[in-house]
C-alpha cells in the first residue's frame, strides 16, 4: 500500500513541476514541487498557502480478487490568500488556477507503481489508478481561500507487498 | 527475472470509437489487425479509421441462435447447430459531429448548403448559393481560390468540397458513400449535399482558405468544388443505409486493452436523442442531449478458415499479467 501512496505522490509531484514549475516549497532548506505529503511532514497547525498537502484517508481492501486490491482515499488541501502584489485581490483567481493544476495533475488516471523504498526506485508490474476527482465548496477564513479534493486511489498488491 | 501478476478483470473507464467507412461499390470493409496494431496511440488511430471520441452506455447484445439436435428414446441432445447469426451494438456520443450525427442516423445525412438570395423554401436546405472552383495547389488543409470567391469566406465559415453532380446514380460519394441513387436528380450541388468531405475555415487570406482539421478525403481533386454550408440536415424514412466498420477500446487500467471490432456496421434505427441529466443537480431543466446510436452488425467470410463472423473480440493482456 505504501508503494501506491509513495507512487502517487511522485507522479503528482513530477507532474506539478511541468505543469508550473514556478509553484514550489522550500522544505528542509531544499526548493521542491509545490506538493507534499501531510503525514510525512512534521506537524503544523495550519497546512502551508499556495501548497498542495496529501492527506490519506480511508482504506478498503477487496481479497475476493486473483490478486488483492487496496482502495485508498486522498485528500488533496489547498488554500491561497492571493499575492502581496495585488493585496490579496487575487486569491480567487490564485485558487482557481489551483483548481486547474490539480485538475492537470491528476491527468491521465494512472501511474505506474515503484517500490521508492530502495535505490534507485524499483519499477513494478503494475499500475495504479484512480477515479474522477470530487471538489468540495470553496472554505472561507478571513483572507484565506481553501479547498479540498478527494480521489480514491485503487492499486494491486504485488509479490513481496 | 521479472516478477508476475495475477491480473483481476479489466477495469475501464470508458470505451473509445472509431469509424471507417466500407467501400460500398466493392462491399470492401476495413479490418483491424490487433497483431499489429493493438498497441495504438488512442489520439492518433491508424489510417482509415477515423476517431469518434468517448462514447456511452455501449451495449453489445448478440442474438445469435443455437439449436439442440435431439436423438434417442426418450431424445435427448447429441449436438448444437448455429440456426442464425445476430448481433447488435448500441451507444451514445458524446459529442454532435458530422460523423457522429450521420453514424446515428437511420438513412443519408445531408449538409445544408448556404441558401441563395430569395430561394424558395426547401426541407433539406434551399437551392444553394453558387460553388466556387477550387484552384489548383490546395492541400486537405489549405484550399486555393480565386481572391474573388476567397472573400466571401470568413474564419468560422463551414464548408463542404467535392465534385458537381454529373448525373449518375448509385453509391455517391468517395470515400464515403453519403447515400445510394437509383435515379438521376437535378441538383447539380447534390454530391456537396451528401459528402462528408467538410471542413471549418479557421483562417483566410487573399486567395486561400485555412482548414482547422484536414478534409477527410485529403487534397481536392481536379474540378472539385466547394461550397459554404450552415449546418447539417437527416431525414426520418428514406431507403439509404450506411455501413461503416467499427472499432471499439476498452482501456484497462493496468495497460491492458479489450477490442471489439465490427467489420460491417448498418444503423438499425432511425434517429434518436437521449436527454441525460447535466448532473445530479439537474433531474429536470439542464439536460444534455446525446445522439444515440443503434447499430445491426453484417457478416463477413474470415478467409482464414471460410467461417462467417460478425465481430471479433481480441483482447491484449497487460505487461507481465499471467496468462
């Protein structure tokens, strides 16, 4: 399951940086994707601006298969209080061009999976895939915009998982 | 060595649909050779076929019929016999195209010719408007014309090209047969009116016009003509059918594909729209209208051993799922 979240992550995160590469996060002292992963960061009380987070949700699992599927839900969060330019004016605008970016992101519906837990990362024989993205109302907080994203991840468990 | 995987059933989203159109006057269809071409760029299909876009709700029901031969006392079944051979495909497009509006139409389609000043009245499109000769150095995405006929167009401006009407009767139409003539007519437009050489103007200069996609037929022969059309016309009753060879992809998720491919395709039923909801906002009022299409499928002889066949389902399994 793991290697699923690992793989989706990576492809958003690749994808993100052709998509816009100006939307990035200094992390750690390192300038990376505009993306991250929620439960491997250290806590906040508040989830960065103008930042994509993963959050993980639910899981099911279906063994009836010939091989076992795992249905894992992703939250993906996002907020902007517009630029300092503009005085915050554009925060619609800022949050709709996040719409389109994970709109873009998501596209196409599949990725291959990898095994990130080695180096270099180790391609394996299947893919993952995921359903239509589900868009919750825009959240109001003073200046500050946010939305969030659901999609189910679906993936096949592999020898050795 | 490479692991393996014990693949599920395919799960896909959505099917895919090409066309391409059977030579009528050599009853020729097109086949697809999944051997060589199963690997496709869904985007790019290869020539003939021609892409329709997603469609819906597809339906393959075979009414194909076995019969038991009985022997013995008390009879009891010895063997199965194939007493008729039936199939049917249904679905609806996406999208309201030329083609897909012709595909989902019962008998010809027609393009409604941009009416002369003062015609009279016409059901399928008024007497037309003068076509114009194409002039010689078009390609299927540039047409050449003389700078007085080239201002009459605009960016936007629809347009059908194909030859004059000279008289004669049967299949009409290269390289798809629009309808079936079993007498003269006298409009001299007519090939134009059932063509499906049409195009969209998207740019013009003093003498050419600049196609947003390549006509379907390819460059303008010689003494090919063109003319301005507002949209596209088809009857309820005629006596025409069109027949298409169909290609249909399930895309697995796991890279794996499902093909259905139906050598001869007639439609089965006169036109119809299905009104689906534009969401679950929307059980009335906003609806988007889809064309639906019914489809009877026509046997060919396979020349690999002579049997009569009316589709073939090929399936191409994912990278290292077990067979």
């Amino acid at each position: 399951m793991q290697n699923a979240k690992d793989s989706f992550y990576l492809a958003l995160r690749t994808r993100l940086a052709t998509i816009n590469p100006e939307r990035t996060v200094l992390l750690r002292g390192a300038l990376r994707p505009g993306i991250l992963v929620e439960e491997a960061e250290a806590p906040t009380a508040q989830p960065p601006a103008d930042v994509f987070v993963l959050r993980w949700l639910g899981l099911g699992v279906d063994m009836d298969l010939s091989s076992t599927m795992t249905a894992e839900e992703c939250e993906i969060l996002y907020s902007t209080c517009g630029t300092q330019a503009f005085g915050g004016l554009d925060r619609g605008r800022m949050l709709s061009a996040m719409d389109e970016e994970v709109v873009a992101m998501l596209q196409p519906f599949y990725t291959p999976k990898f095994n990130y837990s080695v180096q270099p990362a180790v391609a394996m024989q299947t893919q993952l895939f995921w359903d239509e993205p589900t868009f919750a109302p825009i959240n109001v907080q003073r200046d500050r915009l946010s939305r969030s994203v659901k999609v189910m991840l679906y993936s096949y468990q592999e020898q050795g998982e | 060595m490479a692991n393996s995987f014990s693949a599920p059933a395919p799960v896909a989203r959505r099917v895919r649909a090409y066309f391409a159109p059977v030579n009528r006057v050599t009853q020729a269809p097109v086949l697809f050779d999944p051997s060589q071409l199963g690997s496709f760029n869904l985007d790019a299909p290869p020539s003939p076929w021609i892409d329709m876009g997603w469609i819906e709700n597809f339906t393959r029901k075979s009414a194909s019929k076995s019969g038991p031969i009985f022997t013995g006392i008390p009879a009891s079944p010895l063997e199965q016999t194939r007493e008729s051979l039936e199939a049917q495909v249904s679905f609806e497009f996406l999208s309201w195209t030329k083609l897909t509006m012709a595909l989902a139409t019962g008998s010809q389609h027609m393009n409604l010719l941009a009416p002369a000043s003062s015609a009279p009245a016409a059901a399928d499109g008024a007497k037309a408007t003068p076509a114009v000769t194409i002039q010689s150095g078009s390609t299927a995405s540039v047409i050449q014309l003389a700078a007085t006929d080239a201002v009459n167009f605009a960016p936007g401006s629809m347009i059908a090209v194909d030859a004059d009407y000279a008289g004669q009767t049967g299949f009409v139409g290269s390289p798809v047969s629009g309808t079936y003539l079993r007498q003269e007519v006298t409009d001299v437009d007519y090939i134009r009116r059932v063509t499906f050489n049409v195009g969209l103007v998207l740019g013009v200069s003093s003498a050419s016009l600049i196609l947003a996609q390549p006509l379907p037929g390819g460059a303008p022969a010689a003494g090919t003509k063109l003319q301005a059309i507002t949209g596209f016309v088809d009857r309820e009753g005629g006596s025409f059918y069109h027949e298409w060879s169909a290609l249909f992809v399930m895309q697995g998720s796991q890279g794996d594909r499902i093909f259905f491919h139906y050598p001869r395709l007639q439609s089965l039923a006169g036109a119809e729209e299905s009104a689906t909801p534009l969401d679950s906002k929307h059980k009335s009022g906003l609806t988007r209208i889809l064309l639906k299409g019914c489809f009877l499928a026509l046997p060919v002889t396979d020349p690999l051993d002579g049997e009569r066949v009316l589709c073939y389902r090929s399936f191409k399994p994912a990278a290292y799922a077990l067979i």
